[in-house]
C-alpha cells in the first residue's frame, strides 16, 4: 500500500496518512486483513517522525478501521467497510463545508435529512 504525504497542504500529515488509509479501503485497493506497512518503515520513507505515523494509525484504530496488534502491527479490520468510508468522507467534507459557512449543527441536518427525502 502506498501511503503518500503533501507537506504544502494545510491538513495534518497524521490525518493525511489515516486518510491514504481510509483511500486504500474505499477504492478498494486495502481490504479486510490486509496489513498495513510499520510505522517505521512509513515515517523513514515520507521522511516524517514516527509518531506522526503512530497517530494517524491510531486514529484509524478509533475508527474501527485498522487493529494494532503487538509489535505495532496495523491489520486493516475485518469489519473494514469501503461504503462506510466512502461515506463517512464525504460526511466529514458536508460537516466541514457545513462549518465554514456558519450553518448550525441543526441546519446542516435540516438539509441532510432533506435530501434524504428527495435524492433518489
């Protein structure tokens, strides 16, 4: 799997390295049980620190996307869902949206549940 980093972009390079994960799963490129690389072996090739590495595995962790095993082997989840990621992205993308305009926690879901009712 590989596992890339923008040092120009304005997002986290932990969050950017959960998301190359999150990319992999969704397009299916990473399925359930496949491993991901060390951690170490990620920082030295993006030339980053590895704890860098360790949160955005971590956060993956939380997710219920990848398990951690002993030794810091990161296993993608059998219950890893590509259409849960997929949509879980562009979720976070509304939510984000949703936030830099103004909008409500309450309107943002007002035009959700809208939709729902009017997208076929």
């Amino acid at each position: 799997m590989l596992i890339t980093v923008d040092f120009a972009a304005g997002q986290p390079l932990s969050d950017q390295v959960a998301g190359a994960v999150r990319a992999a799963v969704a397009s299916g490129a990473a399925k359930p049980g496949d491993r991901l690389p060390s951690a170490r072996t990620v920082a030295s090739s993006l030339g980053i620190n590895l704890h860098t590495v360790l949160r955005g595995y971590q956060q993956l962790r939380d997710e219920g996307l990848v398990e951690l095993r002993r030794g810091r082997t990161a296993v993608i989840s059998g219950s890893a869902d590509g259409l849960r990621v997929r949509l879980e992205d562009a979720a976070r993308e509304f939510v984000v949206a949703a936030r830099r305009a103004g909008a409500s926690d309450a309107e943002a879901l007002a035009v959700v549940e809208r939709l729902l009712g009017e997208v076929r």
